[in-house]
C-alpha cells in the first residue's frame, strides 16, 4: 500500500504523535498504539529525511519504507490494508521512531543508520531544475487550454505528460472535475429535455383547461337559458289554462243560457200551438151544411 499526504515537517523525527493523531482515523492511531504497546515495531534503517522497518502483524510480518519529499510525507506498507491515509502499521513504526528519538535520545543527524538506497531515490528520483522547469511550462500550457475547455470555448486537452508529483495531481483534479462537469451537463440537458416535454405538456393541460372552462361557461349560460324559458315556460302555462277555466266557464255559461232560451222558446211555441189548437177546433167541428 502507497500513499501520499501533505507534511510541513523538515526532518522524520519531526513528526508528533498528535500529527498523526489528526491524519488518521481515530481506529487506525488506536491500532498503531497496541502495535507499538506490544514491541511489534523494528526500526531497520534511517537517517533524517525516512526509514526502514517492519511490523509484526496479525498474519506476519509486513515491512515499511517512509520518507519526506517536497513537503509531502511518502509512506509504503506491504499489508493490503484499505486504511487511509496510511495504515497501522505505518503509525505504529512513527510512533516508535519518535520515542526512539525523544525518550532514548536518538539524533537521526548525529547517529544515522544510511539506509542502502535513500528512500527519495527509490520512489521519486530527483529531477533536474530544466525538467521541473519544463514540467512546470507545460502543465500552464495545459492549464491555459483546460481553462478555455472549462469555459467552453474549446475540447479539453489531453493530460500532459508529466512525472510524479504535484502537477500531475492538480491535473488529474482538473481532469477529474471536467469530467464531473461534462457529466452534469449531460445530465442537466436531460433534464431540461424533460423539463421542456412537461412544459409542453403544462401547455396541452393548460389550454384543454381553458377550452373546458369555455364549454363549461356555455353550459352554464345554455343552462340559465333553458331555465328562463322554463320558468317563462310555466308562467305562460299557468296564464293558459287561466285562460282555458275562463273560456270552459264562459261556454258552459253560454251553452247553458242558450239551453234556458231554448227551453223558453219551446214551451212558448208549445203554449202557442195550444192557444192554436183550441182556435181552430170548433171550426173543425161545425158540418157542411151549416157553412
């Protein structure tokens, strides 16, 4: 396991307990206190700037190279520990190497044990001044046409070659974040794809509301209609057969004077044939030879 973190510290033993106690996880300072408790820890090699150890472990021995370079802090372990930013192990060899330095005296410049091949040399040989310079002009070449990328004027540029250090971190992080960002884009245009479909769909419900509340409304106005008519429907009905009982009562009125009239006229007729009858019988009766 290979890591590398951030350190302000100019010399190994310059780095205290209560520094790692803030770069690792509180479980990991824990473990790295029982390891160093229980004498697991063997320095093998050191001078000021790294050294060499191993650690006997829970399933056997893992061996250790940590070293200071360019204000970063290089730690390797041969454990497959998922810990972060390193592991037990690790925390276990710079707590002991700090006791070893401040309880028993140890001065990493007045007794070094050189290590066979410095620490620096083995995972990040030193670079000339031109190559750091030449590093240095073509990562701000690279960053003044990543910034244009990320300002959409043009594609982002392919990762300049550089070697280990920081640079290439910063461009990988800027890589990493063009990346993040062409992903939301993708995902923003797909959501204002949506966006737009249901905007449209809004539109469609809007105006079918619009139309319905037009319909709506000449129901309504056909409704209040059809309710005047009835009502003068009604009344015009009720004057009808107001009209209707009036003009039943007026002939029945009429049928029965005309009836009454009738009646009079017969039983004059009938009293006038009578006085008629009684004229003309004694001429009926008188014989030929009298007239």
């Amino acid at each position: 396991m290979y890591n590398k973190i951030p350190c302000t510290a100019q010399r190994i033993d310059q780095i205290y307990p209560y520094t790692l106690q803030s770069a690792v996880t509180a479980p990991t300072f824990k473990l790295g206190l029982q390891y160093l408790s229980h004498h697991r820890v063997k320095i093998l090699e050191f001078d000021e700037l790294g050294l060499a150890s191993e650690v006997e472990g829970e399933s056997g021995r893992y061996q250790q190279r940590i070293y200071l370079d360019h204000n970063s802090l290089f730690t390797r372990c041969s454990c497959t520990s998922p810990e972060r930013p390193f592991c037990r192990h690790c925390v276990a060899v710079l707590l002991e190497f700090h006791r070893l330095t401040t309880v028993q005296g140890l001065d990493p410049l007045k007794e070094p044990a050189r290590l066979a091949k410095p620490l620096s040399e083995e995972e990040n040989p030193p670079s000339s001044v031109s190559t750091q310079l030449r590093e240095i002009t073509l990562f701000m070449d690279w960053l003044k046409l990543a910034v244009k990328a990320l300002q959409g004027e043009q594609a982002f540029p392919e990762k300049p070659a550089l070697g280990p250090g920081e640079l290439r971190v910063w461009a990988q992080s800027l890589q990493r974040l063009q990346e993040r960002w062409q992903q939301s884009e993708a995902e923003r245009a797909i959501l204002d794809a949506d966006l737009a479909a249901r905007m449209k769909q809004l539109e469609a419900a809007l105006l079918e509301t619009h139309e319905l509340h037009a319909v709506c409304e000449g129901l309504q106005q056909e409704l209040a209609r059809n309710r005047d008519l009835l009502a003068r429907t009604a009344q015009e009905r009720d004057q009808l057969g107001e009209r209707l009982k009036a003009t039943v009562d007026e002939l029945i009125l009429r049928h029965r004077l005309e009836l009454e009239g009738l009646a009079t006229s017969r039983q004059e007729i009938s009293a006038a044939l009578e006085a008629l009858r009684h004229v003309e019988a004694p001429h009926l009766t008188q014989s030929p030879n009298e007239s």
